[in-house]
C-alpha cells in the first residue's frame, strides 16, 4: 500500500500543479488582434473629434456635445473645476475632470460609453439623474465603462471627474 501511495503522489503533484496554471492562462488578459465590431449607437467610437472641456456651468453651455458622435475631450485639473453637482467621487487634486452640454429631443434610455474609469453624471436642473444600468464595452473596443439613463427631452450637462489623464474619449448616445 505504502509503494502505491509513493507511485500516485507525483501524479497528484503534477494534477494539482497543472490545474492552477491552466486556470492563470485563462484569466490571462487577451490582446486584440483586430477591434471589435460596434453595434450602431457605438458606430462612431473609432472616429473621435476633439472638444475641450469646460471648468463651469456657463462654460459647459458652449462646450457642445452632439449625440452619436464621439469626443476626446481635453480635462482640466479637478480643483479648477466648478462641478453643478458635487460628484459623488470627485477624487483628488491629481486627477482631471470637465464639464459639457448636451441635449436630449427623444425620451429615452441614453448611454454614456467612456475610455476610462472616470466618475460620470447627468445632471438637469441641479441634480444628477439616476444611472439605470452600469457596464463595460466590447471587448477589444476601447470603451471600458458605460453608464445607462433615462433621460427625458432638455438640456442636460455631463459631468466628468476622477479621470487619470488629461484626455478622455466619450460618447453620449440614444439607444434604439
């Protein structure tokens, strides 16, 4: 009996070893060999235009989103941003954040696709609208986070905090 369990147990060392790095490949992060296709309210993410980004509410009025249609904007330093809203993580005095303008004609379930992790809201008449649903983009697209809400016709302003860089690609899109 001694001799078997001798004989087994470098086959269960090998079993046991084999499992876990079988188990690393598959959460090893993928590259991409070519970009993912895009569903239609995501179409423009790869064709972005250049906005800066406004510091305060006036300023956001002439810093002009147009839904469907992708931006990466330039962000200021968060301290020297005037915020509507208080974000509900403005992070810190090393991050970078921006203001600007949109608006909504259609009722809707409206997305906002981002490039980062930057903190997002929608914010109408002093107030940040509710998110409806949160998640991350295609796979191989370079859209890492999307918010959902539901907006109803007006003049909204979209808030951008908490970003790690001076720049940052987004989208505000209506949803079929």
């Amino acid at each position: 009996m001694r001799l078997r369990f001798r004989t087994v147990l470098p086959l269960l060392d090998m079993v046991c070893l084999a499992g876990p790095a079988h188990a690393r490949m598959e959460q090893a992060p993928s590259t991409c060999a070519v970009p993912a296709e895009l569903p239609a309210p995501l179409a423009s993410w790869r064709n972005p235009a250049a906005l800066k980004g406004a510091t305060d509410r006036k300023g956001a009025a002439r810093s002009v989103l147009e839904p469907g249609k992708t931006v990466t904007m330039a962000l200021s330093p968060t301290p020297k941003i005037d915020y509507p809203v208080r974000p509900a993580k403005p992070s810190g005095s090393v991050s970078f954040g921006g203001l600007a303008g949109f608006t909504v004609r259609e009722a809707g379930t409206w997305r906002v696709a981002l490039g980062s992790g930057a903190w997002v809201d929608v914010v109408k008449d002093g107030k940040a609208a509710p998110s409806v649903a949160h998640g991350h983009g295609p796979d191989c697209s370079g859209i890492r986070k999307m918010v959902d809400y539901d907006l109803k016709p007006g003049r909204y302003t979209l808030q951008i905090a908490a970003n790690g860089e001076d720049r940052l690609t987004l989208l505000v899109t209506r949803l079929p």
